[in-house]
C-alpha cells in the first residue's frame, strides 16, 4: 500500500497549532502558579493581621476587666460602695456596664458569696428582675 503524505501546506498548519497551545498552555500555567503564590502569600498576610488583632483586643478587653475588678476593689476599701447595699451594689455594676461598651456582662461577689450581675442588652424588664432580685436577697 501507498501511503499518501498531507500536503506541506497542511503540515505547516498543524504545526503552528501545536506550537501555539504548546506556548499558551506552558504561559498559562506559569501565570496560575505566579498566581498561587501570590494568593496564598496575601492570605497568610491576612490571617497574620487577623491573629494579630484578635490578640491585641483579647489583651485591652482582659486589660480592662483587670482595671474594673481593681475599680470595685478599691471602691470598697475606701468605703465609697457598700458591698452590704443591694442597691449600691445595682447601681455599681450598672454604670460599669454603661461605662465598657464592649463588655457584655458585669458582676460583682464578695466574700460571703453574694453575687449582682447585669448582662447586655440593658432593659426595662431586665433592670425589674436585677432589682427583684437584689430586693429578696435584701
């Protein structure tokens, strides 16, 4: 049998083709690594930042309860709140509360394991119950 050879024409045509999705293949995948490396380095970047930041506000946030526990402390001790007062006690935790609005709950307890506490959201209708129950504790 004779074997027939396509035409030179035809031959350089389908060797253009070839090499022209060779070269886009061998472009495009060095762009998608190129692209990779860049995506995964902003992501460590980012997750970096994050940790940082979270870090930093855990730190104020247990900075700040330290401040408020020494607050109440030293309240007592220079006779300025009456850890005897349920009242004195309600308006205490309240206004620490108010005062840190990044804080979602207050409490204060003595010795004697009496405790007052307040959480966020402050309502009418949680103020009626802190004080109900400071009034039977009373």
């Amino acid at each position: 049998m004779l074997r027939r050879r396509p035409p030179l024409a035809l031959a350089l045509v389908g060797l253009v083709v070839l090499l022209t999705g060779l070269t886009g293949a061998v472009i495009g995948g060095l762009a998608w690594r190129e692209q990779r490396t860049r995506s995964r380095a902003r992501l460590d970047a980012a997750m970096a930042q994050a940790a940082r930041l979270t870090a930093a506000h855990a730190a104020r946030v247990f900075e700040d309860a330290e401040a408020t526990a020494r607050v109440g402390l030293y309240l007592v001790q220079q006779s300025q709140l009456d850890p005897n007062d349920p009242r004195a006690l309600e308006h205490f935790v309240l206004a620490v509360l108010r005062a840190h609005p990044h804080v979602s709950w207050v409490s204060y307890g003595d010795r004697q394991e009496r405790a007052k506490g307040l959480a966020e959201p402050i309502t009418v209708y949680r103020l009626l119950e802190v004080k109900a129950v400071s009034e039977a504790a009373g």
